[in-house]
C-alpha cells in the first residue's frame, strides 16, 4: 500500500485507537542517521541510508528518472495546524482542506485524533489573512459523526459544501455560514458504486460539468495498491463513475492517494501522495482530457494529503500533511513560487 499522512484518518474512522499509524513508521524519502543505517519498510523492503533519507536497498536513482522531476512550484514556511491548535492528547492532526472566507481569512477543517473524545473533522480560522496561523472554531461542523478526509467546496457567498468519509461512503454536508455549521447530506458515492471504499473526493469544474477524482481508502497495516478513479456529475450529489486513472499499464500505473486537482486553461493538475523508488511524498500530473495524466513531477518530500487555496492572481497556499517530529503529526503551509499547473 502506497504510505500517505491520510492514513491516520481512515484507521480513526474504524477504530478510534491512539495506535502508532503505519505511516509514521520509516519510509521511502523520510529523513534518516547516520548513512548507512539500514531499516525496512512496513511491508518487508529493505532501505538503507543514503545522502540523509531512507531509499529502497540498492542504488540512488538516476537524475531524469520521476523521483528526480521537481515541480519547484512550492516553497514550505510552516507549520498551520497541531495537537496544541484544537488542545488535543491525541498529537495527530491530518487531512487538512480550506476555505477562503469572503474577508480573506482561511478556514480549515482537519481530522483530529483525541484519546478523549470521539475522533472527528474540526475547524479553525486563520488569525490573519496569510493563513499561516490558526486558532481553534467555537463550534463542531459535523457533531458525534467520526469524519475524516474532509473536503470543502465554496457554492459562492457564505454558502458551502463539505465532503467527507464515513461508514464506507464518501457524503455530503451543506452550510449557509461559512462552514461553522452542516446539514448532512448524506451518501454522495458509496463502496457500491466505486468498486471499493472510497477516500476523499476533489472536485473541479471541466468541461461544463463536475469532475470529481479520490483513491481507495488507505488503513494502517493494509498493503494494497493506490488506485484513483474519476466520476461526474451535474449537482455533485448524484454521480456517475469514470475510469480507473491508475490502470496497470495505463497513465499513473504506480498509483497514488488523496488527490487534489487544480484546472486553468483547460489543464488540469493533479496533486497526490505517492511512492517513486526513493521518493515519498507529494506528486504531481497534468491532464487535458481530464483522464490521461501525464508528465509527473515531485513537489514535497515526505507530504500527504495535499490541499490548495487560491489567496490572489496566481497565488496560493498548500496545505499538507506531515511529519512534526518527536511523535506529532500535523498540517504545514507551503506557498507556490511557480505556476500550480505545471507547464511541459
């Protein structure tokens, strides 16, 4: 199974543990001392120690190969969401996706985990219009329901929608203030109608229609491959299923989880978490016809859970899962520096 930040919510949907997440174990990409020291995956691979980050044993792969494209269109200057920003035990924070408020302040709703409570999606509010710093929303946007990988869409003014994961579905929530509090909605795409459980949806405009991709859910301690499929829809509550974007000898063939896609111009990228020989971390392809992704490129090493926010003309935030170290996971901040869909 393909190792993303998002793992950790999936696990808290079935059983609300404090368990250590398979993800937080050591992994292609991730940090390492000294060179030279050996691990494994979860799974049984063999890595060894090289230039400063675990890579599968054997060779560094060579430049021009896709561990070695860089997008270089996000640079990280933060850390926006822990444990300490929803004064949670649980030290795991992940899954993050915003809103930009009409007084360009950023709302975000993460999955948190707390030995305490019930595990579930929360949100918090920049203090500023950078959307670096955040403080914790008075108010719980989906009550005594275990909801992770959320997603959240604005339908203009103060009206928005929020997807998330439960009960083997991807369902939806409506609200009219800003996203302080839902209406469910109920299933949008069930495990039925996928042909496994779904993870969290992104959806764009494309082509006088809605266009939606996700991934099969990721769980602690299931190796299975990442697959992503693509559906539409017309009112984004009832949806008809497209293909199958990670076929085996088709477009993104080593798969990938969590996307998020991003259009201009009729170009679509989409972001993911995926592992690429010695690569862990953030990917990214683009696509014209909404299906055939092509031209994959690295953005952020070690990242999961990718998220954008347009803040101005060209610019945006990105908002991931990560690594905190000293056993706390959480959300940081990167800005773009260059265009978010790629050019060839």
């Amino acid at each position: 199974m393909m190792r993303s930040i998002v793992a950790l919510a999936s696990a808290a949907l079935l059983t609300a543990s404090a368990a250590t997440p398979a993800w937080a174990q050591p992994r292609p990409g991730d940090s390492c001392n000294p060179k030279g020291a050996v691990s494994t995956t979860a799974d049984g691979r063999a890595m060894t120690c090289q230039m400063g980050i675990w890579v599968l044993e054997g060779p560094l792969p060579p430049q021009g190969s896709s561990w070695g494209k860089k997008a270089k269109n996000f640079k990280v200057i933060g850390t926006a969401l822990d444990a300490s920003t929803f004064d949670s035990n649980g030290r795991q924070v992940a899954d993050a996706t915003g809103l930009r408020l009409q007084d360009g302040r950023i709302r975000l709703f993460a999955f948190v985990n707390s030995t305490e409570t019930l595990p579930g999606t929360l949100s918090a509010t920049s203090t500023s219009k950078t959307g670096t710093r955040f403080a914790a929303d008075a108010t719980t946007p989906l009550p005594g329901i275990p909801a992770g990988q959320p997603r959240v869409i604005s339908l203009g003014g103060d009206t928005v929608r929020l997807f998330y994961v439960a009960q083997g579905n991807i369902n939806a929530a409506l609200s009219t203030d800003s996203g302080l509090t839902f209406t469910d909605e109920g299933p949008v795409i069930t495990t039925a109608q996928a042909g496994f459980e779904p993870g969290g949806i992104t959806i764009i405009r494309h082509k006088g229609t809605w266009r939606a991709y996700f991934s099969n859910l990721e769980k602690p301690g299931e190796r299975t491959k990442r697959i992503m499929r693509t559906a539409t829809s017309s009112d984004m509550l009832n949806w008809t299923m497209g293909p199958v974007i990670t076929q085996k000898r088709g477009p993104l063939k080593a798969g990938g989880s969590h996307p998020f896609a991003v259009i201009n111009k009729g170009r679509i990228a989409l972001y993911y978490a995926g592992d690429r020989d010695a690569f862990y971390g953030i990917l990214v392809s683009t696509s014209k016809n909404g299906i055939t992704f092509t031209d994959e490129r690295s953005v952020i090493a070690g990242g999961g859970d990718p998220d954008l926010v347009r803040v101005g003309k060209n610019k945006w935030l990105m908002y991931h899962g990560a690594d905190l170290g000293g056993g706390d996971f959480g959300v940081k901040v990167a800005k773009s520096v260059r265009p978010v869909v790629p050019r060839k």
